[in-house]
C-alpha cells in the first residue's frame, strides 16, 4: 500500500472516531441536561404543594439521569484517553514504514547502512525515557547480528 493510501486511511480511521465522540460527548451533555430540568420539575412539583408520590418520583428520576449522564461523560474522557493512545500508536507505527521505506527504497546503496543503522537505534530506542540515543558502536552490533540472523549464520 502505499504512503498516500495509508494516510488517506489513517485520516479516515480518526475522522471516524472523532465523530464518534463528539456523538458521546453531546449525548452526556444532553443527558446531563435532561436530568437537569426533570430534577428541576421535579423540585418545583414538591415546592408548590404535589408532595405526593409524582412530585417524588419526579424528583428521583432527575437525580438518577443525572448519574446517568455523569456515568457517560466518565465514558466518554475514557473514550477520549484511548482513542489518543491508539492515534499516536498508529502514527508511530506509519513514522517507522516511512523510515524504513526511505531507507530501502530512496537512498543510494552506499549511504543505506548507515542509515538503517540509524533508523534501528532510533526504533530500539523510543520507548524508552528519555536518555542519550544508542551508541553507533551498539547499534552496528545490532545490525551486525541481524544481518546474520538473516543469512543463517546464527
């Protein structure tokens, strides 16, 4: 596939999700709402003389909607968590096809070790805090033994 094509569905996979929560976040907000104006209802019906079951069932079935829609604005912050998680995994994982890709496909033959040397102490090196990158000695060895691994030495 190719770069054009995987950022089109890269775009098109968080155009999704965003509409996907922006449907969670206004069905919290209009939950919260509902149960804004029945605990209001429900309020001024006990306020103004109906103490009877009604006027409390009324009252209870605002504050129950309102944990309701409470419970779906938790929902949506997880939500929102995740799908930042996911994206930035994602873009991650196409930042390494392009790295890769480049140094295969575009380099010339003599300067592509060096440079997948690189991208190799680069990819090894990301997850981890924040401290000084591989050294190029590491990362040679690195190569050094995939590069057998591949011809069957090791």
């Amino acid at each position: 596939m190719d770069q054009k094509a995987q950022e089109e569905r890269l775009d098109s996979y968080y155009s999704l999700n965003r509409l996907h929560l922006q449907f969670s976040f206004w069905t919290s907000l209009a939950a919260l709402i509902v149960g804004l104006v029945i605990l209001v209802i429900g309020i001024c019906l006990l306020f103004n003389g109906f103490n009877g079951i009604s006027g409390q069932l009324v009252t209870i079935g605002g504050v129950l909607t309102q944990f309701i829609g409470a419970g779906f604005f938790y929902l949506y912050s997880k939500n929102l968590k995740q799908l930042n998680i996911f994206y930035d995994k994602l873009i991650r994982h196409q930042d390494t096809t392009y790295a890769m890709g480049l140094a295969v496909h575009q380099l010339p033959e003599d300067r592509r070790p060096d440079v997948l040397e690189t991208v190799i102490s680069m990819l090894l090196t990301r997850n981890e805090p924040k401290s000084e990158p591989m050294s190029p000695e590491l990362a040679k060895i690195y190569a050094d033994a995939m590069q057998a691994r591949r011809e069957g030495k090791v």
